[in-house]
C-alpha cells in the first residue's frame, strides 16, 4: 500500500548493534544467545553514548523493533524480536496499542502508524487495530502527494477499513468512516448502503442522528446514481423511478437528459422532448441537442432534426455523433453525397468498421441492401 512506502524512510533512523556469538542478553527470565543483531533507534543511541551507558536499555531496543518490524515485515529477525517483547510484556498487543495511542496523541502520525503496522504485520491485529490504523491514515499530512496519490492514499485507508469490518461485521465505527470515503469518491449508493449498516449496529444517539442528516443530504445524488445503474443495465421504467423520486427543484440537466433517454428508449416521444428540452434551457450543450435531434427523427420529423444538428455543427463544430447522426438523417431523405461528407467527417474525428465499410467505394452494394 501506497501509506506503507511513505513510512519506509523511517528505516534510515534505524542503527543496529550486535549481540555476538557466545553472549547472552537477558529479557524479563530469558536469555537470548548468539549473534543477533540488536536494532535501536539512532537519536537513542547517540543518546546512551553520550551518557557514558555500558548497558544499553533494552525497552529501546525493542521500540526499534517494532519500528523494524512494522517498516520491513519480512526482516529476518522478527519473530525473535517479537519473542523478546513477549518476554518484557505479558501482553505486547496491549503494550503496542497504547503507545501508538499516545503517538497519536502527541500528533506524531506517522510514528503511530508504524505501530499499528507493526501489529498488522506481526498477525496481532484485529478490527480495532485497523480502524485505528485507519483513523491515523487520515490524520497523515498528503498535502504535498500529486492527485493520484492522493487517492490511492484514500483508497488504501478504505481497504484498511474494509478489513476492520471483515474482523468484525457487527463493528459499526468503520461503517461510519467508510460512507464518508464512498461519498468522497461519488459512490452514493454504495455510501447509504454502508451507512444503513452503521446505523443497525451504532447505539449513539448523536453519531446516528448525524449520519441520518448526511443520507438525507446526499438522497439527491443518491436518486440519481441509482437510477444511472438502471439504465446501464437497461431497465428504463425502474430508473425513471429513482428520478421521478427528486424533488422537482432538485433535478438539475443531467438528470434531465438521461430521463429523456429513457423516454426515448420507452418510446414515450412527448416526455422524451419535454425533459430534453428542460435539459437544455439549464444548460445548452451538444449531447443535449443530438438527444433533441434523435427525437424529432423518431418522430420522423427529419427536416427538424437535420436543422438541429446543423445548427450545433455550426455553434460546437464538427462531432462524431452530430456528424454521424446528420448523415443517417441525410442517407435516409436520399441526400447520399451530403450523408457521405457526413460520414466521412465523423469517420475522421472517430474511425469505425461500419463507417469504413459505408465509405469504401466498393460496398456499392451496402446502400441497396
């Protein structure tokens, strides 16, 4: 993950000692034999020296450890390190937990992260330890990170979330963060989804009364994702449901024209022209006048339609839909050698196989068929 390669310069304030062959080193009852290299942090060990110590401190030996551990999850000499800090604390997880907590506190992210990491790596996490990990993700400064880091930031701290909930189904606090990520990202419907989760498994009067205020206010943008899912998998009656449910003053031109194309689809000519037409005096713009145009030539007003293409061509230019459907319009009147500079503009702007095959002068045959 993209947090995980952040933290990794952390490993250059990491210096080692070494234990050597035939020396011991006592933890709690433990003795530790053999060569073994003994990571500390290099600010702790200018420290001992500086303070003439011929024995080193070994709590922090072991807070590198963790460093080590939760930067470099394949070092070698984890697991003896964990074994040492099983030997120091009856419950190392606990011990890790509250450190990373009061890192936290003392506004140090990305040390607190570590921590957290720590435990990921180590298999000694659980939903708390995500969601937590989670919570430090989003106090990381990624202000100096390009946009698209950015979002894979977001999204790693999502999947961390995603995980919490994966430990733990019934832990309602990462339902809460992540309708908020869903909502960041445009994923309306995947947000209400997430938060009426959070709200069968949330007990807090305040937190749900504060994300039954964020569902109402994203209903809108809710309505009209849910109803753009419709469409894509082609049931027209049921999205023009999820838009008839906005109010009125909430539809804005977008959701005008796709109520228009299901119109269009549902042959329902009147609404399919009243809502592209509502469309259009929001916002005038050439997808919403090749959608009037499609109209009129199913009602086969084609005379209509070809003085509204021609009209964007000349306001918006040349365009391979314009073009394209001018040219349909135009071969379908029996205008041939305009349809065919129709035709070959759009097949400049966008080839096609079938623009290819009307154009070739060999598929005489094609216009007879």
């Amino acid at each position: 993950m993209l947090y995980e390669k952040l933290i990794k310069e952390r490993l250059d304030d990491i210096a080692f000692m070494e234990l050597k062959e035939g020396k011991t080193i006592e933890i709690g009852e433990n003795l530790f034999t053999g060569y073994l290299p003994l990571p500390i942090m290099e600010k702790d060990l200018v420290g001992e020296i500086v303070d003439g110590k011929e024995d080193f401190n070994l709590e922090l030996i072991l807070k590198a450890a963790i460093f080590l551990g939760g930067l470099d999850k394949d070092y070698e000499y984890n697991d003896i390190y964990l074994n040492m800090l099983y030997s120091l604390h009856d419950d190392p997880k606990s011990f890790i937990m509250y450190e990373a907590m009061q890192l936290l506190k003392e506004k140090n992210i990305k040390d607190a992260i570590i921590y957290f990491n720590y435990l990921i790596n180590m298999d000694l996490d659980d939903e708390t330890v995500l969601f937590s990990l989670g919570n430090a993700l989003e106090l990381y400064d990624i202000s100096n990170l390009g946009d698209e880091d950015k979002n894979q930031f977001v999204i790693d701290m999502m999947h961390i979330y995603e995980k919490a909930i994966s430990k733990k189904e019934d832990f309602s606090l990462p339902y809460y963060k992540l309708g908020y990520i869903y909502a960041l990202f445009g994923q309306y419907v995947k947000a209400k989804l997430t938060w009426e989760k959070f709200l069968k498994y949330d007990k807090n009067d305040f937190r749900r009364q504060e994300i039954n205020e964020q569902i109402d206010y994203h209903m809108p943008n809710y309505l009209s994702e849910a109803a753009l899912t419709y469409m894509h998998y082609g049931d027209y009656v049921r999205a023009l449901e999820f838009f008839n449910a906005k109010e009125k003053t909430q539809l804005g031109d977008g959701d005008y024209y796709n109520m228009s194309i299901c119109y269009l689809e549902l042959k329902q000519l009147d609404k399919a022209r009243d809502c592209i037409k509502k469309a259009l005096k929001l916002n005038e713009c050439k997808e919403y006048l090749n959608q009037l145009a499609l109209i009129y030539k199913e009602a086969k007003k084609l005379n209509e339609a070809i003085e509204i293409l021609e009209r964007a061509i000349d306001k918006y230019g040349s365009d391979y839909y314009l073009n394209y459907n001018l040219g349909v319009i135009q071969l379908e009147l029996g205008d041939r050698e305009s349809a065919m500079i129709n035709f070959e503009i759009a097949n400049d702007i966008n080839p096609t196989d079938k623009l290819n095959q009307i154009l070739h002068p060999e598929m005489e045959k094609y216009f007879e068929d």
